[in-house]
C-alpha cells in the first residue's frame, strides 16, 4: 500500500481559515489541498502499478524517518529502500514506487506505507511506516500420525524463523489438500490458525496451528465403461491393477480411490486396447459421482477404434547388426495382430535393467549414443507398416571411472568390484551389475548407490562414469540375555564386516577398529551354567588382492555340563565337548557364468564325551573324530539389496564328505552289527538279570565307540529361492531346500551327529553334536524330528514381502508366508508330499548395529508327531538370519 499526505502544515492552515481574511493565505491552503489531492490520487495509481508518472513535481530528499514496528535499524531500512537524503525526485513518482517494490520483494516486511510529512520549497521530507512480517516461532499438527509431522515440515518448509505471509498459508493448506485427496482422502480440510507469542522479544513470531481433518477414504461403488463393446467392463476392471471397485471377497486390492492410481489405470485401459491391435483407442471423458452412501461412482467413456494388424518392418540406418539378426530379436512379423505395448517393450524395455531388447543390445556393445525409434509409416486397410529408424552413433568409451562417498572403506576394495573400467567399451549391463556388486558388499546403503553419467562426449565417444555410494554401518554387536535350558544364558557376539586386520598393530587406525579392507572377522561368547561356546572367524573375500578368492577360517569350542537332578545344578565331572577348526577357499567362476561361485572346505572335529550317559548318544564316554571335505556349486544374481533382494535368485548345492575308513581299517563292522543286535536283544530282555543287561549296555556303548571312533559318511544339501516383484517393492520369494545324510558302509551304519531337526526358528540352540537345525515356522523347535535326527529333510516356503522403510539407518519390511516341511529317518519313510503345513506372518528389522531381527506368528496345520489335534499358534523370536 503506498499513502502520500500532507500531516501537520495542512491541519493547521485548516484551523486557521476561518479566521483569515487574508486572501493570499486562503490561496495557499487551497493550493496545498489540491496538491494533497493530486498526490493521493496519484499514489491510488501508484498502487495499481498502471501509470506513467508524467505529472509529478521534482523535490530534493530532505530527510527519511522510520516508524512502526520493525526489528531491522531505521538507517538499514532507509539505505535498503533507496532513498537517500539529497536525492532529486519526482514526487509522485517511479522513485516511490520503485522503494516500496524493494522492501515488498525483501519478504521481510507487511503493511509498507510512504508519507511526506512536510514540503519546505522544493525538500520533500519522506517518512517510511512499516511493520515486519512475523517469524514462525512453533508449529503444532493435529490429525496426523507422529511420524508424518516432521515430513510436512519439512516439504512446507515450516521450520522456525520462517516469515509467516499468507502466501504460505495459503501454499501449505492446498499442498495438504492435494497430498491427501491424491492419497484417496477426498473430503480432506485443512484450517490453518496462527497466534502471536506474548514474550519480551521486540521481534513479532506467530504460533502456527494446523489441524488436519482427512476423513476417511473415500470407496468406490461402480466403475463402468461406455462405447466398449470389444471387451467386456469386467475385463477392462481387471486390466486397471489399482482401481477396483467394491468386492468383498477380495483381500489384497482395496476399493479405495487415490487420483494418481487412477490416473495410471486409466493408461493401462489404453494399453489393453493396444496389446489386441486397437491402436487408436482413446478415453473420450471420464466423470466421477458422489453417491448418498459416501461412496463413489465412476464412469468411463472409451472409442474403441478398428482393429490393426502389423505390415512390413524395415530397419533403416543399421550397420553393425542385420535386418535378420534385429528381426529375430523383435520377434515381431507381419500379419501379427498390432500390439504397441510390445512393441515398445521390444525396442527399449523401461521396466527391466537387462531385458532382450534392441536397445540394450546396443548399449551392451559400446553404443551409448544410438537411438532408436519407431515410426508407422503407412497405415492402409488397418495395416501398419513400420520403420524402426536407428541412429547408432559412435561406440563410447569409458574416460574416467571414480567412486564417491566411501568415508571408510578403502578406493582398492571398491575398485577390484567395478566391471566398468577406463579405456573400456560402454556395456550398459556391466554398469548395472557395478551396482549389484556394490550393494552386495553390504558396506553402503544399497537404496543410495547410483551410477551418474558425466562429460558425454559423442563426437569423441567418450564418457565419465562416478558411482555415488553412501556408507552404512558393517559392523554388529549381539548382546543378549535370556533363561532356557535350566539357567540364565548371556550372548555376547561381535561382528566386523569391513575389517583391516594389516591395521591391526596400527593405533591410529582404531576410529573404534580398524576397518576398510572388506574383509570379516566374528567373536561370539555364550555361556550358561550348563552351557559354554566359544568362536572365532574370520575371511579374506580377495586372497592375494588380485583374484575373487575367498579365504575363510573359523575354531569354535563348546561345552555341555549334564544335569544333576539331585542338586539341581551342573556336574562338572560328566561333559560333552566339541573342538573344532575350518578352513575354506571360495572362487567366483567364469562358465557357465560369473555368477557362480565354488567352495571347498576342510573341517576337522573332535567330540569327547566324559561320563555323560543321556540316552542322546549310545555310548557315554570316548571320543569321536570328523575329518571332512565340504565341496559346494553356489549362484547368486539377486539384486540388488542383500537385505532386501528385490529380484534374481539364490541356488547352493553342498556336498559334505569323509574318508571311506571302513575300507581299508580292517574291521569287520558286519560282525559288529551283528553283535550288537544280539546285544540289544540281552539288554531290553526283563528276564536278563540287571548285571547282564548291564554288560551287554555296556558292550553296546564299546562298539558304538569303534563304529564312530572316526565318523564316516556322506551329506548333500540342496537350497534354491527366487525373488520376484510382483508390484512396485512387492516381492514374491519361493523357496525349496533338501537333504540327506547317508552311510558308506550299511553295517557301520549312520552317524549319530549332523543330523537334520525340523521345526521351529532354526536358531539351533545348543546344536552340540553338529546337528542342522531347520526352520519350520508354526511349531516348536526341532519338533518334527525324531529325538535321534532325521537323515532327511524338505522344506518348501512362499513368503510375499513388502517394505515398511529401506532406509540404511533401519530397514524394515512386513511379511506372510506359507510353508511345508518334515524330516525322515530312511528312504523307506521317504515321501515328498507328508509334510507338516503352516502359515503366518511377521516382521523383519536390519540396523546396521545389530544385524536382522524379527517376530513371527505361524500357525501349524498338523499335529506335532504322536499327536492328533493341529498345533495352532507359535510364536518365533528371530536373531541373524533369514528364511
């Protein structure tokens, strides 16, 4: 607003006229009220911003005052606006106006007024009144969950100190009603308040009150189409994936309206028509109607258009691949019913990285810069000819490879992972599987990695290539406490993911450990009274620094005291001890792809049983050895989150083997086997008086002794599992693992150890005799096994996954499953099909910090082994591991 007036000078000549008789002054105080005139309507004009100021009157700036309420100085204002004193100017004027568009624009100030507090000659004297725009001091939010206020701060930028104007009030209410009517809350109100704070500060700070009512969603009751009559509206309903009308019966798909949902749907009732040849299908209109149960109609006008086929196909412009090689990749001929969605699917897949198409196929061979683009060039009689016009352009190569964002980890453990190296020919497919391999290492934050193409060069055919990575906590710590197995046991684990152990002696390096080299080094301590294991691992992934080469060593000891009922307490003097040492090498493979990875291992156990007579084994005391070889096929393509794989698969065949000893140790274990089932007769016989029968146990316990002095057998393990998405973060995970355990020798018969438990969360707790705990969601631990161990096993699981946050400080997402397993003693008991049932959902946490947790509920269909009623519900507790 711009006022010009003559205060005090006029007001006084006022009060003067009636009194004067004197003609002179009259004529001053008229002239002075028609010059007070002129300039109140030419600041009218001002204000309007339309008028050439061609009637003003020159004056030299006296003086410039400031009034009102401003925390800015009086001279900051002044100097700001322009106006300096001994200035010549046109009163009114684009001086003026020129001002006060300066200290508007400022956004700092409201309500800015000019006057002339008084004219001497030709000295104008100006005062500025003025007040400043009050500052944001708090915002309160009413209607929204906790954890959505700090966003709508955020995206309003509604922070402290902000200059409240009506402008943001005005932006922030219809930014809130946009969001959640695109949210499906069409009845959505906003009413914003804002309320001065009352304190001793001179600055004016306002409190901003949003209340937030979004009603609920609004559902809808019909969608019907008009001027369909090549497709039926439940088939053009079905082709609309997130729109869908009331249904009672369907669980997954809600019947809620969101506008930007819709919006696709309405391009997805388009791409019906043009995958069945109807190219010129087109949405005529579309209309919404609010119905008295609060719910809505919709109604969706369609031309269907006529019917067209596919005519010739000429590629023009390809030099480096033929017309036949292209032809056979689009698999697209003539006479074929016109699909354009394919087509393009074809020719540049947008939804698949590593489709087959002919885009791909150039810019996995260098050709960055190619175009390809599709043109009809004839559509007679419905049939549309086709020319794909290729510009292939130059091959580029990569100029510049670098890597940013890596704090701790080391450019050598980043660089050896890299497929796109300087000097090399561009391949799309080796930049995506850069990607992969960066996320894989679990280092960086794998939703952040992100591949940007810098410096492109086509006439010279060059590219700069940065990968931007952002790095996550890899380290862990378990520390944990809890009752089972008769006392309190305390867990204390530590793991490095990112460890340097050449810095192990550098003190410096200790920013807490030293890290950066990628490799893995693990402690774990867990003790109890009755219980004790200790472990150590580590790993080197690039033995040497030249080739992936996975070096991998771990010892672990544990102990077991038995119980004494008497005392309730451990006995010390009777135990069960396990001793061992691995050592592996893991190679990626070239062929069939890289992909695949071997590894082999050799591990060596010893078990020692002291007086400890638990029925669990046949003989209480002696000692068992366990020389093995451990071989093993591995391939893993998922992509690109370990935590959360969102597409490829995981497939492992391991085979675990030991010395055939009974072929060349020279004992008669036919003999023994014979024996021993004499024995057995003697033993479980009530008519044996108590001494034989306790010979003959003991007999028993000294041949097991020979028969498992050094274990012989063989074990295959098989584990497969897809990652599908099904819908955007929507991702599908069956799964099918197998195992068996088997005898070289039938008379030596079976080991007790390394034997399969079924059931429960598969932690395997207190997993002594080298037994393999399988989970099996919806019964207790290891329940579906027999007390000795299956010797074999499947499992068969279908979870569907979707992420609540992917965040590198947490990672969560929801799960449901579906799963099917058992275990068996023989081949003879074997079937496939008689598997205990379950299912269930739950609830996976990852933080950097403490690795993966989670909590399951699984119902069991079946009863538990010896039982006639179904399981029903179970709770898992889960800690490091998935399913």
């Amino acid at each position: 607003m711009l006022l010009l007036t003559i205060k005090k000078e006029n007001d006084d000549l006022g009060k003067q006229v009636n009194k004067l008789d004197n003609l002179v002054l009259l004529k001053t105080y008229i002239k002075h009220c028609l010059t007070a005139l002129i300039i109140i309507i030419s600041s009218i004009n001002l204000q309007a911003q339309e008028i050439t100021y061609n009637t003003g009157k020159k004056y030299v700036l006296g003086d410039v005052t400031v009034s009102g309420n401003s925390s800015f100085s009086d001279q900051t204002i002044v100097t700001y606006s322009g106006l300096s004193k001994g200035k010549e100017m046109t009163i009114p004027g684009e001086d003026i106006s020129n001002a006060i568009k300066k200290l508007w624009n400022s956004k700092l100030f409201s309500d800015i007024e000019i006057y002339i507090t008084k004219i001497e000659g030709n000295v104008a004297y100006l005062e500025i009144k003025l007040s400043d725009l009050p500052e944001l001091n708090e915002v309160k939010i009413n209607g929204v969950k906790k954890g959505k206020k700090e966003s709508i701060i955020k995206d309003n930028k509604l922070t402290k100190g902000t200059k409240v104007t009506e402008n943001l009030i005005t932006t922030t209410k219809n930014f809130l009603t946009t969001k959640y009517k695109k949210d499906g809350f069409l009845n959505t109100k906003v009413h914003i308040n804002t309320v001065p704070v009352e304190d001793s500060i001179k600055k004016a700070r306002v409190n901003m009150v949003l209340n937030i009512d979004k009603g609920e969603k609004v559902k809808i009751k019909d969608i019907d189409f008009i001027g369909n009559d090549i497709f039926s509206d439940k088939k053009l309903r079905k082709s609309m994936k997130s729109t869908k009308q009331i249904n009672r019966l369907r669980i997954f798909k809600r019947s809620k309206f969101i506008d930007s949902a819709y919006q696709a749907d309405l391009s997805k009732v388009i791409d019906k028509y043009k995958e069945n040849g109807y190219r010129d299908a087109r949405i005529l209109s579309d209309s919404m109607i609010i119905n008295n149960d609060k719910t809505i109609s919709l109604q969706i006008k369609v031309n269907e258009g006529e019917k067209y086929t596919f005519g010739d196909i000429t590629f023009i412009g390809n030099t480096v691949y033929s017309n036949e090689f292209l032809s056979r990749l689009l698999r697209i001929k003539k006479g074929d019913t016109y699909n354009g969605v394919l087509l393009q699917k074809r020719i540049a897949d947008n939804t698949k990285p590593d489709a087959v198409d002919i885009t791909n196929l150039y810019q996995n061979n260098g050709y960055l810069f190619s175009q390809i683009n599709p043109v009809e060039v004839s559509a007679d009689n419905n049939v549309i000819d086709m020319e794909i016009r290729i510009t292939e352009g130059k091959p580029a190569y990569f100029n510049n490879v670098s890597v940013v964002g890596n704090d701790k980890t080391n450019d050598h453990v980043i660089y050896r992972e890299l497929r796109t190296r300087p000097g090399q020919l561009y391949s799309k497919a080796n930049v995506v599987r850069t990607v992969r391999e960066l996320g894989q290492l679990g280092f960086f934050d794998a939703q952040e990695i992100s591949p940007n193409f810098n410096n492109p060069n086509p006439m010279e055919g060059t590219i700069d290539m940065e990968y931007s990575v952002k790095e996550t906590g890899s380290s862990q710590i378990e520390l944990q406490g809890g009752y089972g197995g008769g006392g309190f046991i305390g867990t204390l684990g530590l793991s490095f993911n990112n460890f340097s152990i050449k810095n192990i002696f550098n003190k410096e390096a200790y920013k807490p450990i030293p890290m950066g080299d990628g490799q893995k080094l693990a402690l774990r301590l867990q003790a109890s009274r009755f219980y004790q294991t200790y472990s150590f691992s580590f790993s080197e992934p690039w033995l040497g620094g030249k080739r992936p080469v996975q070096f991998s060593t771990s010892i672990s000891q544990t102990k077991q005291f038995l119980y004494n009922y008497q005392t309730r307490n451990a006995d010390k003097s009777k135990s069960f001890n396990i001793t061992g040492i691995t050592v592996g090498l893991a190679k990626r493979l070239t062929v069939p792809d890289d992909y695949f990875t071997l590894s082999q291992a050799v591990s060596f156990q010893i078990y020692d049983l002291k007086n400890y007579n638990t029925g669990l084994f046949t003989f209480g005391n002696g000692t068992s050895k366990n020389l093995a070889y451990t071989i093993g096929l591995g391939r893993n393509n998922t992509s690109v989150d370990p935590i959360y794989p969102t597409g490829g698969s995981d497939f492992s065949v391991t085979a675990k083997m030991t010395i055939p000893y009974s072929l060349f140790n020279n004992v008669d274990y036919t003999a023994l086997k014979n024996e021993r089932e004499d024995l057995v007769i003697i033993r479980d016989d009530a008519s044996q008086t108590s001494i034989d029968r306790t010979n003959a146990a003991n007999r028993i316990g000294e041949i097991d002794q020979e028969r498992f002095k050094w274990l012989e057998f063989y074990k295959i393990n098989f584990k497969g599992a897809w990652y599908t998405q099904v819908a955007k973060n929507l991702v599908l995970r069956p799964s099918i693992e197998f195992g068996f355990l088997g005898a070289y020798n039938n008379a030596r018969g079976i080991i007790p150890f390394e034997r399969f438990f079924v059931g429960g969360d598969g932690m395997g707790t207190y997993s002594l005799d080298g037994r393999e705990s399988i989970a099996l969601r919806g019964y207790p631990n290891q329940s579906l096994s027999s007390q000795d161990g299956g010797t074999i096993y499947n499992k068969f699981s279908l979870e569907l996954r979707y992420p609540i946050t992917l965040k590198a400080s947490a990672k969560i997402y929801g799960l449901t499953f579906l799963e099917g397993g058992n275990s068996y003693n023989n081949f003879r008991d074997y079937n496939p099909f008689d598997i205990k049932r379950s299912a269930g959902l739950g609830i996976r946490i990852f933080m950097p910090a403490f690795g993966l947790l989670g909590i399951d509920f699984g119902y069991g269909f079946d009863p538990l082994p010896g039982e006639t009623v179904k399981h029903g519900w179970e709770t898992h507790f889960i800690i490091g591991q998935q399913f």
